[in-house]
C-alpha cells in the first residue's frame, strides 16, 4: 500500500497475524504506516491496531496521514469509490465526528482516551447519528507495553475475544480490553 509522505514521517511496517475470534477474521497482514513527526506511539500504535480489528475489503489509512485533517485516519471505500466507513483515532472534536456522521453510513472512533474526558469534549456539541458511532477504548496499558516494544518493523500475533485483545511478541504476551459504547452514551 502506497502512501503519500511528507517530509520528516517515519514509516513502520507491521506483519501481523490476526485471529479476531469476535468476527470471525483470520489473516496475515503486511502493512506499512506512515508515522508524522508530531504523532505519538499511543496514537500510531491506536491507528494500527483499528486496522487490524476493522479489517475488511476496501480498508485504507488516510492518503496524508495526521496533516490530511479532512479525511479520516483509516476509511472502508467500495469500489465505486464511496467511503462507507469513517474511523476515527484518538480523540476528534465533536465537529469532526458530526461530519463524518453526515459523509459516512458508519462512523468508528478507536482511542486510549477515558471516556468521561471524551464525553467533556463530545457534549460540547450536537452529534449526528450519536447513537450509531461506536468508540472503542484500548487499554492505555497494552498500547504502552506494545509501544515499549515499537521497531520500525514489528512482527505480533494478535486475537480478539470476548473483547480481550492478546499480543504476542518477542516471547512475551500482552493483554487488554477493548471496552465498546456508543457516543451517545457518553453525552451529558
């Protein structure tokens, strides 16, 4: 996968073995992500990871990485060229996930943010289609050890059940949730 760089990114390829128990996806990946200067490991590594748990035909990173701010960080387009998924890193303004509530039918959030902090910020405004954007929290904790252990190639094994996420690399293996809810249910 070819991505448009500016200067100064660091690219990361990751091989990873996916056995996502939950949705029943079995892969072997190889996939280069383009890092900004300014991007954290907590954020990369969120970005990789929403890739890996939305895998599925049509599945791409944004063309410019961080500095592209009217895309989305990881979209599905179908062949026709139509996004019909938005997915969202980290923690977007309100507005932002508004308008990718109205360009996109399905609108994902991955971040390591805690939710009453993300709820602050997504009440500030009204949210279109609130009740149908899930946001899906990955332990800080697994996205730190992970980051711990960041090269410019990583190879891991990584399974998804009942919402755990286990992580296999170097011999050792880390562990996390994935805690789901709908923005909706974080607006006050």
């Amino acid at each position: 996968m070819a991505h448009r760089m500016a200067l100064g990114d660091t690219v990361h390829q990751f091989r990873v073995t996916l056995s996502d128990v939950d949705r029943g996806v079995y892969e072997a990946l190889e996939f280069r992500v383009a890092r900004h200067p300014s991007e954290s490991g907590r954020y990369l590594l969120c970005r990789t990871l929403a890739y890996c748990l939305c895998l599925e035909p049509g599945l791409v990173f944004s063309r410019g990485g961080l500095s592209t701010t009217d895309e989305p960080a990881l979209s599905v387009v179908d062949p026709t060229g139509v996004t019909t998924r938005w997915i969202e890193i980290g923690a977007p303004s309100a507005d932002r996930l508004h308008r990718a509530a109205k360009a996109a039918p399905r609108v994902d959030l991955f971040t390591h943010v805690e939710f009453d902090k993300l709820s602050r910020e997504l009440s500030s405004r009204t949210i279109h289609r609130a009740e149908e954007i899930a946001v899906h929290r990955l332990s800080p904790a697994l996205l730190d050890a992970l980051e711990t252990r960041l090269q410019r190639t990583t190879t891991f094994e990584l399974v998804r059940t009942s919402d755990r996420l286990y992580l296999s690399i170097g011999g050792e293996t880390l562990e996390g949730e994935v805690e789901t809810r709908s923005v909706a249910s974080l607006l006050v």
